[in-house]
C-alpha cells in the first residue's frame, strides 16, 4: 500500500471522526492536533481506532503516544502493514 493510499485512508477516517470536509489541502503528513479544531483528546483516541479498524492494525499505547503529526500515523500505518 503507497503513501498516498495511506494518507487517503486516515483522511476519511478523519473526516467521519472529526464530522469535517477533508482534502489534501487540509490534511498533510505536517497536520497535527492544533490544526483541526475538533481534533480533542477524546477524537484523538476515536481517530486511532478507527483507523486500527480500517487497515486492520493495533497500535501500542507507546506507539500512540509517540505520534505528533500525521505523517507520523501514515508512517506507522506503513510499517504495520508491510510486516
């Protein structure tokens, strides 16, 4: 799965969680929480669950926690379905 497939699949996550229009001027591998004004700590945790349920991943706590930007997540995501 490519980067851009990735990043595509945590968009429509975000955009179902947050309950906002998302595109890729919105959303970049730089966006963080600050960017998104419905992105709280509450949505955080809704967000990683749903995208653990879209490609099929678990994170661990320490994984979750070490993430600060998107790009971030799709570098992960990455990882995690590679192996």
């Amino acid at each position: 799965m490519s980067r851009d497939d990735i990043l595509n699949g945590i968009r429509g996550a975000m955009a179902d969680v947050f309950d906002i229009d998302v595109d890729e001027n919105i959303v970049t591998g730089d966006t963080t929480a600050d960017d998104i004004e419905e992105w709280d700590s509450l949505s955080h945790i809704r967000l990683i669950v749903a995208v653990e349920r879209k490609f099929k991943v678990k994170f661990t706590n320490k994984e979750i926690e070490s993430l600060k930007r998107v790009g971030d997540l799709v570098a992960l995501v990455g990882a995690k379905t590679a192996a």
